[in-house]
C-alpha cells in the first residue's frame, strides 16, 4: 500500500515536468511531418512523372531513408554532420546546431521517405484521364500537376497520412538519446532520481496515448473539411 | 471565301502503340464550321487518331496543320498554344473531381489563359448557362448525372475559345435517357457553326449534322463521302454495312 502511495505521489510530482516535454515531441512530430511532406511531394512526384534518372534518384532516396535505423540515424546526424555543422556561427546562433534541429531533420528525411510512398499511391490511384484533360486544355505538366493532380492526391493521403503521425509519435521518442528534452527523456531522468521507472513509463504511455488519440482526431476533421463533396472515388493506399 | 477556310488539316499521320501499327496512315481535312464524323468498329483507331491531333498522343509520322501553321511537336510551346485551341470532349468526360462544375470551367482560363479571376468566373457561368447548367455551378462532379457532367466538359472546352473541338465517343458512357441532352448540345454548337470532329455511333444523329463521314478500320480510313451517299438506299458502301449492323444490336437507327 506504502509502494503503490509513493508511485502515485512521484507521478504526480513529476506530472508538470513530464508534460513538459510535450511541447517538445509536438515540436519533433510537426517539424518532421513538415519536412517529410515538403520533401515526400517532389519525392513522390518525381517517382511517378520524372524521367528514369530522376525516377532512380527518388527510389534510392526512399530505399536509403527506410533502410537505415533511426537511432542510427540519429547518432550520424547528431555527433556527425551538426558538429560539422556547428562550426558554422550563422547556424548556431540560430540555434540550429541543436539536438532538436538534429532529431527534427532525421524524423523528417525518414518520413519524407514514407510519404513519398502515401503520396505516389494516391496519384497513381487517380484516374489518367485527370492529367490528360488537364493538358488538353493547355496546361503544361506543372500547372496540371500542382493544379490537378496534387491537390486531389493529398486530400486521399489524409488517411494514410493519420497512420505516419502516429509512426513520427512513437519514433520521437527515440529523440532522447540525444538529449532532446522530449517526453521519454524526462520520464527517463526523473525514473532515475525517484526509482519508480514503471508508474512513470505508464504516465508516459498515457500520454502518448493521448497524443495518438488527439492528433487522429485533427486529422479526420481535416480530412471531413477537404472532403471533395460526393467525391466517390476510393484511394487504393 | 471565309467559311471555307481549312481549319485542322492532318496528313498522313502514323502512330505506333504497344509495338503495334495503329494508325496507318490518316489524312483528313476540316473546314470551318464543318463537321466531320468517324466511325468504325472498337479498336480501329479512332480515339487514337482524335489524341495524336492535339499531340496527346505524339504521331509516329505525318503532319498535323491547325489554322494553316505545321505545328513542331517537339516545341512545346507550340504544343501548348495548340491544346489551347483544339477543345477535347472525352468518352468519360475527365472532368476534375475536386472542383465544382464551375471551377472545372474556370481553371484553365485562370491558369493557361491568366484570366483574372472575376473575369473567368464570370466567362465559366457564360459557359453553363450555354449548356443549360447555370444551376449546377456549384455542385461537385460525383454530383452531377453522366449528361450533365459531358454538359460541363463541353463548357469546360468551349471556354477556351477552340478553333476547333474533338469529340471521341461523347455518349457512348452514358445512359440511354441522358443521351439526348447532351446530343442537343452538341447540336447547338453545330448550329453555332462550330468545327469538329466526332467519333461516334450515333448514326442517325450525326448524318444530319456532318458534312462527311470518315470510316475507319485498322487504322487507316477505308470509306469517306457525304453522309447521305454512303448511306443511300441499295448502296453497299462499308459504312452502310456497318450501320446496319449497329441498328441490329440497338434495335434502331442510330441507337
Ligand atoms: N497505350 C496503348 N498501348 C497499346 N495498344 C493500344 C494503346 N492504346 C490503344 N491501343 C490499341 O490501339 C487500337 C486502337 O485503339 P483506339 O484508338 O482506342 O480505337 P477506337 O477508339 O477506334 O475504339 C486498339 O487495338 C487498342 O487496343
Ligand atoms: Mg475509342
């Protein structure tokens, strides 16, 4: 009883602390869900309209980026290339020699990769008549792409793309073996100084949960708000 | 004379699909505000042939002559200027399906022809209302019957002012009692002296309408002549024959 009193009063205790790190993994999964759709466009456009070199370029961008551990990944970019990085004055005074920065960039190359997948799944769902009547009418690839294409193959994405948020969830925990002051290295320190790793992993899965839960539902409200209207055509993802 | 100027003028255009011979060799000219029809069996060539005219289908060989101008396929910007002034009518219409009726007519004004947005908004409704869909601007194509939605894609090609508009099957995906409509806008535009060039089993409509029937078969046009002499009493021309097959399975002249 003593035991289970002295779980609940150091969960409690570490609850602000912990919470804390919210922002921080929010910040990780935002950044890199940023970077993986500003990168999985032009990924997944070149994979499917590029020429062979472009198309062999892109594959080999996602092969590489799905192959390699993110932990791995992790220790590259963080004691690598950013100490490389970090000599530069312009980039640290903006901070951008962090850990964060670090963390952000290898989540978003990896997701880009993943998305990139989402994304040429759905354009290749659409039917070809979309692109050929775009150019019939005279618009060049780009504008029938950006126009005609992409904006129907993002809003099929939405789904697939609720599935990547909670993936980025779960890797941004891994942000802490770089110090990322994230929720998992908080719940780690204060395990360490209180002794009660279990009832503070499970306040820590609680509110992963939580986050799952929270960002699926944004998600399925912006997918109810770009819904094209009786729109019946069916992504196949 | 004015009216009689040739408008489109293909000459001996070749493509080749899948490693296989699918035009072999097609020459047709169009003179403004005629109409000109293709018929044939399924397979002969005939959306092949109306695809390599706006280079969606880049010929193998031969010429493609619009307004008198030899267009370079290989200049892309002769390619654009090109599709802006041959308007396509596609069998399954192909209209965009995450923008309303209204938007699927605009969006080419604003982005090919860099009309402001007022200014083609306004044109759109022109469109619509030409085709009798004033009404629908705002629906959504999964919204719209299979005749309406071939309304809006003739809107969507009229907009952009074509010299002239290809036509590949426009009924042939629809309903029996939705054929009509759209019939009686195709109607109108020839009336309105409209160029064009329609693939079509629509017999007994389009021999009113056209001033020649082109029947292809392999690939190649193996009859062409005035509507009424190929389809004379006791002629015997392919394309009489191939009529008559056509009303057998429908039951009717032009089914
Ligand atoms: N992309 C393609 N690859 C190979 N063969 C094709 C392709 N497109 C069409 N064909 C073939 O070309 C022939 C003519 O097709 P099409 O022009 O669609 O005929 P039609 O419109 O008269 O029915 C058909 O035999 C068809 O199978
Ligand atoms: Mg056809």
């Amino acid at each position: 009883m003593d035991g289970m009193l002295k779980a609940l009063t150091a969960s409690w205790e570490a609850l602000p602390y912990i919470l804390g790190g919210v922002w921080w993994t929010l910040g990780l999964i935002i950044g890199a869900m940023a970077v993986g759709l500003v990168l999985g466009v032009p990924l997944a456009v070149g994979q499917v309209y590029g020429t062979r070199p472009v198309r062999r370029l892109a594959s080999l961008y996602v092969w590489l980026f799905r192959g390699v551990p993110i932990l791995v990944q992790l220790y590259l970019f963080y004691f690598g290339i950013l100490a490389y990085l970090s000599r530069f004055e312009v980039l640290a005074f903006l901070h951008l020699d962090s850990a964060f920065t670090a963390a952000v960039l290898v989540l978003g190359l990896t997701s880009a990769a993943y998305q990139s997948q989402i994304f040429r799944g759905a354009i290749q769902s659409l039917p070809e008549g979309q692109l050929k009547a775009a150019r019939a009418l005279g618009m060049t690839d780009t504008t029938a792409i950006s126009t005609i294409i992409l904006p129907q193959a993002l809003r099929l994405s939405i789904p697939a793309w609720s599935n990547e948020y909670s993936i980025l969830l779960k890797d941004s925990a891994l942000a802490f073996v770089i110090g990322v002051l994230e929720i998992m290295s908080r719940t780690r320190s204060v395990a360490a100084t209180t002794h009660q790793p279990l009832p503070l992993s499970i306040l820590a899965g609680l509110i992963f949960f939580v986050l799952t839960w929270a960002g699926i539902k944004a998600l399925k409200t912006l997918e109810a708000k770009v819904r094209m209207e009786g729109y019946s055509h069916q992504g196949s993802l | 004379m004015q009216n009689e100027s040739v408008v489109l003028r293909v000459e001996d255009v070749v493509k080749h699909l899948g490693g296989q011979r699918i035009l072999d060799g097609v020459s047709l000219t169009v003179k403004k505000g005629r109409l000109k029809v293709l018929i044939g069996p399924s397979g002969a060539g005939k959306s092949t042939l109306l695809q390599c005219i706006n280079f969606l289908l880049p010929p193998d060989e031969g010429k493609v002559f619009l307004d008198g101008r030899e267009i370079n396929g290989k200049s892309k910007k002769e390619l654009l200027w090109l599709r802006q002034r041959v308007g396509m009518i596609f069998q399954d219409f192909n209209l965009f399906d995450h923008l309303t009726a209204m938007e699927n007519v605009r969006v080419a004004l604003i982005k090919v022809k860099k009309m402001d947005k007022r200014a083609a908004t306004h044109r759109a409704m022109e469109e619509l209302a030409r085709v009798g869909l004033a009404d629908k601007a705002g629906l959504y194509p999964a919204q719209l019957s299979g005749g309406q939605k071939q309304r809006v894609s003739v809107a969507r090609a009229l907009a952009m002012d074509p010299a002239v508009m290809l036509l590949d099957e426009p009924t042939s995906a629809l309903d029996p009692e939705l054929i009509g409509e759209v019939l009686a806008v195709i109607r109108d535009l020839a009336d309105a002296g409209m160029t064009m060039i329609m693939a079509t089993h629509q017999i007994g409509f389009s021999s009113s309408l056209a001033d020649e029937f082109l029947f292809m078969e392999k690939g190649r046009i193996i009859e062409r002549g005035a509507p009424s002499d190929l389809l004379a009493r006791g002629s015997c021309s392919r394309t009489m024959a191939f009529c008559a097959k056509l009303s057998e399975l429908s039951g009717e002249m032009g089914g």
